[in-house]
C-alpha cells in the first residue's frame, strides 16, 4: 500500500504499533483508541494483516482484549507469533493467552476535552 494512499487512521495505528515496548503486548481495542477510533478494532485487525511487512510491524506485540493470540492454535501464525513473544519474555500459556496485568503495555488514550465553553458559563 502506497504511502499516498494510507488514511490517517491507519498512519495512527501503525505508529502506536511501533511504539509498543520490547516485552508487552497491546490488544487492539487498545491501539484502536490510542488512534482515535475506540471502535476501530477490527480497522487495526485489517492494518496488521495487510501493512505488517511492509511497515515492519511489530504485529506479534498486538492481542485480543483477552489476552490471547488472535490466530488458532494450530496454526503456523499462532507458533511464530508465541515464539517470538516468548523470546521478547512474554509468558504464553499453551492455550494462546497471557497475563495482560504484566505484561499489557500501560499507555491509555487521553480523553478529549469537549469543546471548552465559555468561562461565564462555567460554575
């Protein structure tokens, strides 16, 4: 996909993938906040699966809001995505999931302020 033709939603999500920290895990209603869409989960689910090479995506450092590996067990994708969580120290269970309470990359979207009134009105 051609950098011209990349919508601002997807520059936003790719850059918050890139700046997941060796060693956590984001999920993707995470990132889908970070860039501004909190119900664009599956819109990240589509950037990973189409821009992961290409951008070179840290695409294994992105989970299911439960804290599981998106793919099925039995598949290549499952393996490589837990081997290389493994190596950056993340602990899998066999079963595809983690623990998000050590290993979730803490930053939160910022709530955005409503469009600020005029002071004579504020109490």
């Amino acid at each position: 996909m051609p950098v011209a033709q990349i919508s601002d939603f997807t520059k936003k999500v790719m850059q918050e993938i890139h700046k997941i920290p060796v060693g956590k895990v984001a999920t993707y209603k995470q990132i889908a906040e970070l860039a501004g869409k909190p119900q664009g989960s599956r819109g990240v689910a589509w950037v990973l699966h189409s821009c992961s090479t290409l951008y070179k995506l840290p695409w294994h450092r992105v989970l299911s809001s439960q804290g599981k590996i998106s793919f099925d067990r039995t598949s290549r994708n499952f393996r490589e995505q837990k081997r290389k969580l493994e190596k950056e120290g993340i602990t899998i269970e066999p079963t595809g999931e983690l623990n998000l309470k050590k290993f979730q990359w803490k930053k939160r979207a910022t709530k955005r302020n409503q469009a600020s009134k005029p002071r004579m009105f504020s109490k």
